[in-house]
C-alpha cells in the first residue's frame, strides 16, 4: 500500500472524464487499497476518486463513518458508480483533498439511488442519504472532471477559507 500524491486544482487531469473500469483484477485492488490510504492520510478524509491521484478511472472510496450520528453503509469502494435517482436539495459544507485551502457551501441531492459494482465486479444498488449522498455526489463529479468549485452558486458567498 502507498500514499499517493493528490492532484490539486488548477492541475488539468482533474477536468478530464474517467473512463469505465472493464478489468476486475488484482491491479484494480491495488488502486484501491492505495486510494484508501491517500484518503484516510487526508483532512477530512471521507472520500477519494482515482482521478484525484491521476488515475482516470471510474473508482471512488467513501466513508463516512467516522462522523458521528449519520446513516452509511461504511466503507465503500464504487466502481462505474451511477446516480439513477436524485431527491430533493440540501445546501451544505464541502471540502476536497483536491482545493484543500477552501471549503465550499454547495447545493446537492438530499437522497440518491446509487448503483456501482465492487472490485469483483459484482453489482449493487444503494438508498442514501444526507451526507454520505453529498459526499457520493461530491466523488463521482471528480469522474467527470467536475470540482465542487464548479457547482458553487456564487463564489463570493460560498467559498471560505479552510480553518486549521
Ligand atoms: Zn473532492
């Protein structure tokens, strides 16, 4: 396992569309394993996509499990995740391994129906919400190049400094 060096903004890798994961083998663990690493090595640290560390491909980790009082289904590795369905809107505080000077205020669904397959390849389906929705939402905008940066209504009002 590695801890890998994270991509920041402006860097053009992450304005790039990943492409799907057609290979289920021990290289995709391995990718994997050392995401999960970066991210845990990270402030806040409950979620990474592949394209953060320059791998264009369709793999995020989240976990949010470590925030207190949330509904989550614990750590999870979504490849070729998809958003079937999107409910409701909530505004709320993000930040990203990738702007990590900024926390950004951004508007996202409050439930998803989220499909993606495991590192086996399996398929599955899943019912969230709350902030593990958002931080879904968050990671697979990274697959299609997108940062929270892009989805701030105004930056004036919804981009503060990070505290630290
Ligand atoms: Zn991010």
């Amino acid at each position: 396992m590695a801890i890998l060096d994270v991509l920041t903004y402006p860097d053009p890798l992450l304005k790039q569309v990943a492409a799907p994961v057609t290979e289920f083998d021990s290289s995709l663990a391995r990718l994997a394993e050392d995401l999960e690493q970066t991210m845990r090595a990270g402030p806040g640290g409950v979620g990474i996509a592949a394209p953060q560390v320059g791998v264009l491909l369709r793999v995020v980790i989240v976990d949010v499990s470590s925030r207190p009082g949330i509904p989550n289904h614990g750590r999870l590795v979504l490849v070729n995740p998809e958003i079937q369905r999107w409910k409701g809107m909530v505004k709320g505080r993000e930040g990203c391994l990738s702007v990590p000077d900024f926390i950004g205020t951004v508007i996202r669904a409050e439930h998803i129906t989220l499909q993606a397959q495991d590192i086996h390849g399996g398929t599955q389906q899943y019912q969230m919400q709350g902030y593990e929705a958002r931080a879904v939402q968050h990671e697979v905008d990274h697959l299609d190049g997108l940062l929270f940066l892009d989805r701030l209504v105004s930056r004036h009002h919804d981009l503060k400094p990070r505290q630290s």
